[in-house]
C-alpha cells in the first residue's frame, strides 16, 4: 500500500513521472540520482522501450544517458502500481484531458507534483486547480515544482535551485528530500499562487525578450523587459493572494532570469524567431513537437489580468503579436509609447 506524507511517516520511495517529454525526462532523472525507485510513463511504446532499455530519451532529450535505474512503460496501471508520490509532466492545455486519464487510477492519499507552468485557457484555472477539479485531488496533496529548471542543463547534472510550495508545508519537505541531490537543491514554500503565476508568466516575458534579442536591440531592453515583467506578474499574483516574496525568489526572479536569459529556452527561441519575420504556425512547427508556453499563457493570463483589473503590458504586447498581428517592432513602441508613470 502507497505510503503518504507527513512528520513522523515513511520517506518517499516509489515513484511515478507521467509524461515522457524533455522536463518529466529530467525529473525522472533527478529523482533516480537522488536514489528513488522511478517509472516513467509514456504514452508511446516504442519511446518507452528506448527509455527503459536503452537509457535514452532520443525524442525529447537527445545525446543525455539516462540511469539504469530509471524505468519507462506504456502501462499506466503498472506505472501506479504501489507509488509513493506522482509527478504530473504533461503540456498544460493538454493537462485536463490526462487527468480524466489519469484520475481513475491515481493512488489515493499521495502526494501530487505538478511540473507543468500554465493557466487553462477559457478558464482561467492554475494548474493545481486544475489538478484539484478535474484530478480530484486535495489542495494539500499538490506540491508545485518551479524555478530556473532548463531541462537540458539539469540532465548534465549541473548545479540549480528550485522551488516546492504546496500549502501542507510537510508535503513539500517530503518531496523535498526525495528528490534532493548534488545538482539538484530544492527549497519550500506554502505560496502556491505566486509559484504558478510566476512560473506562468516567465515563459510570456522570455518570449518578449526573444522578440527584443531577435531585433538585434541590447541587454538594456532584455534587462528593462525582465525588470518590468517582474513587476506586472508581482502585481497579479498579489492581487491573487500570492506573496511579493515569492517574486522575488527562485520562482520568480530566478526562473525569469534562466528563461529569458538562455537559448536552450523554448520561449525565448520562439520569440526570436517571429522578430525573424516567421508566422506564429512556422515557428512553432520548426520546434519539432516541444512546446512554447508562452504562446498560450499570454491569451490566459491576460484573461486573467483583465477579470482583476491588473495592467500587464508586456504580456498585452506579446498577445497582440502573436495573435493580432502585430509587428514585432510594434511591440517595443507599444511599451515605450505609454503614458509615463512611477515605477
């Protein structure tokens, strides 16, 4: 019988990652360096044989050598099978189709980690809502991992710190020293608001900063788009119930700096590449099946921004590019071109 979590209660051992991709691959990894017993599911059977026997991911993490010790299958039943902790690493507009999936055999009472960075669009649901409502899973159980965790340089085993916020603070320790290892440093914090809406917001920011670099304009504009981007996800999440301090952590300040700063980021390559000239379809296209959520989050969170009443210019900038066809120049005299105001 699965285990729960808790002072005074067994360590997490068994673990279960659904979902195959490049950040549920990574994780998969840390948890079997950390020395948990790990099984990968994958909907396709053939990348779950190349994970399982051959230790690769070549879809999603092409050229990185997985531990033995790390298995895959195509079995969802047998992937549950008697788990301690569940890690969710699917897309998150594709997140409530697998929980209905999902659901029906999700072992009662363990704890849930969400790995994926999304509001749902038409809802306006964070993904540990999401989980709760569609997953039928208890707020206490969720713990969301966030943080500046670009998935590739993870996999090299090179050093990050992230972040675990989950409301039941000794749900997040257990998670925490399950997956804890040389590379891999993670912290807690009961903010669960402000770590989904700064993990949200960082891909639409970085997908800006993508659009800036792509223009060939300097570090002063990245460095003002990151600063301000800062700034207007600090404002919603407040206005959410979030903690400004969690902006100001790993979450936020930390995961922005990593994603708009990198070119492994996804967003920020795709930003690049619509400042190219590319339509917002050939440039998603020419990413090969990973995904951008920065294309998606910026319909939502400016949903989001506009039911509260909260200001986001820079993520009305990059909505309007991506989906009014704006030009990419005009997104920097949109932001430049508004009414002065104190910081």
């Amino acid at each position: 019988m699965a285990s729960t979590t808790g002072s005074g209660t067994a360590p997490l051992q068994r673990f279960a990652v659904l979902g195959a991709g490049s950040w549920g691959t990574t994780f998969g990894k840390v948890l079997a360096d950390a020395g948990r017993d790990v099984t990968i599911w994958a909907r396709r059977d053939r990348l779950a044989r190349s994970i399982d026997a051959d230790h690769v991911n070549p879809d999603y993490l092409p050229g990185v050598h997985l531990p033995a010790t790390l298995h895959a299958s195509a079995d969802l039943d047998a992937v549950l099978d008697g788990v301690d902790a569940v890690a969710l690493a699917v897309p998150s507009q594709s997140l409530r189709e697998n929980l209905v999936l999902f659901r029906e055999v999700l072992p009662p009472g363990v704890p849930v980690v969400s790995l994926a960075k999304g509001v749902e669009i038409g809802t306006d649901l964070r993904m540990s809502e999401l989980i709760g409502s569609v997953g039928r899973v208890a707020a206490s159980r969720i713990v969301v991992l966030t943080g500046p965790n670009l998935a590739k340089e993870i996999a090299a085993d090179h050093p990050t710190a992230s972040v675990l916020a989950c409301t039941d603070h000794d749900r997040a320790v257990a998670v925490q020293a399950a997956c804890a290892t040389p590379y891999f440093r993670p912290y807690t914090i009961t903010d669960v608001v402000g770590a989904e809406i700064a993990g949200t917001g960082k891909n639409i920011v970085a997908v800006a900063c993508g659009l800036a670099d792509g223009l060939g304009l300097g570090l002063n504009t990245v460095a003002s788009l990151i600063t301000r981007g800062l700034a207007e996800l600090t404002r919603l999440g407040v206005a959410l119930g979030a903690s400004a301090e969690t902006f100001a952590g790993l979450a936020g300040l930390g995961d922005l700096v990593a994603t708009c700063s990198s070119p492994l980021s996804r967003n920020r390559t795709l930003g690049a590449r619509l400042a190219a000239g590319e339509e917002l379809d050939a440039a998603l296209a020419a990413m090969g099946g990973q995904v951008a959520e920065g294309v998606v989050s910026c319909r939502s969170v400016r949903d989001l921004a506009h039911r509260h009443g909260i200001d986001m210019p820079i993520t009305e900038a990059v909505f309007r590019v991506c989906y009014r066809h704006l030009p990419p120049p005009g997104m920097i005299r949109f932001l430049m071109d508004r009414p002065h105001s104190r910081e």
